[in-house]
C-alpha cells in the first residue's frame, strides 16, 4: 500500500505508468481479439452461451482498454480491467474443470487468451496500486478544468 504520499502517485505519465498502461491496453485488446476470434463462427449455436458472453466481454475489454489509454488515473477502472480479464480467464477454467489442461492443449487461441489474461491481469493490478486514491483523482481533474458557469469575479463558495 502506499502512504498517501504524492511520491508513488507523482503522475499519469511517468515512465512505468506508461509502461504499465501500455501492457494493460495491449493485452485487453489482445484478449478482445482472440475471444472474438473463437466466437464468431459459433454464433448460432443454441445449444452454446459462450460465443454471447464473450461478444459482450470483448466489447467490455475493448471500452475499458480505450478509458485506460485516453481516461484518468482511476482505481475504479483499472479494478474493472483485471476484473474483466480475470473473469475470461476464471471462465474458462470453471468451464473445463480438471479438463483446463487438455483443452489447453487442443485450442491454440486459448493458449494466447490465457497468456494475455494472466499479463493484462498483473499490468491492470500493478496501475491499481499505483494509482491514487479514486476521490484524489477526481479533486485533481477538479482542479485541471477550467470554471464553467461562473463569471468573472465570482468567487467558488466553499463546500
């Protein structure tokens, strides 16, 4: 945990934040890809939910990868990526049981949704530690916009 300080939480863009939210967006995008990749010619099967769960999985991975690439710093967000990912990854390990491995094995598409997963999931987890408190966040971009609404010579009225 970090102490409050403004040292670990020094900015959006210093270089293993950047890093980090690269990897981040990358594998959520990776792992989009792969999901609709698998999903797309099984669309029809009635007998099979997946292909649904993972169309709106991707576009949930997608839409969070484009808020964490242009988006603030925000816990929130960055809880609902690893989220996102590890629940693709959960899923996948409680539909095939004691069978993950061999299945693993036969599909090379979940080789990579597995690898992307487990990557997105520690990048996503490592920005949230790093990221300040949510209410700091917001008081920052708080501060960042200009006054709307107010003319000139009006003074803000305390809280």
């Amino acid at each position: 945990m970090n102490d409050g300080s403004d040292a670990d939480i020094a900015g959006r863009n210093t270089p293993k934040k950047r890093l980090l939210r690269g990897i981040a967006v990358q594998t959520a995008a990776v792992a989009a890809a792969v999901h609709l990749l698998w999903a797309w010619p099984r669309l029809g099967s009635p007998p099979d939910a997946r292909p649904y769960f993972f169309l709106a999985g991707s576009a949930l991975a997608v839409a969070v990868a484009v808020a964490t690439l242009r988006g603030g710093e925000y816990r929130r967000l960055y809880a609902l990526g690893a989220g996102t990912l590890g629940a693709f990854l959960g899923g996948f390990l409680a539909w095939h049981g004691t069978d993950a491995p061999a299945a693993l094995a036969a599909e090379p598409l979940a080789v990579v949704a597995v690898i992307v997963e487990v990557v997105g999931v520690g990048a996503y987890l490592a920005l949230y530690r790093l990221a300040p408190p949510t209410s700091v966040a917001v008081e920052r971009r708080r501060e960042d916009e200009p006054d709307e609404g107010k003319e000139d010579g009006e003074e803000e009225e305390p809280p």
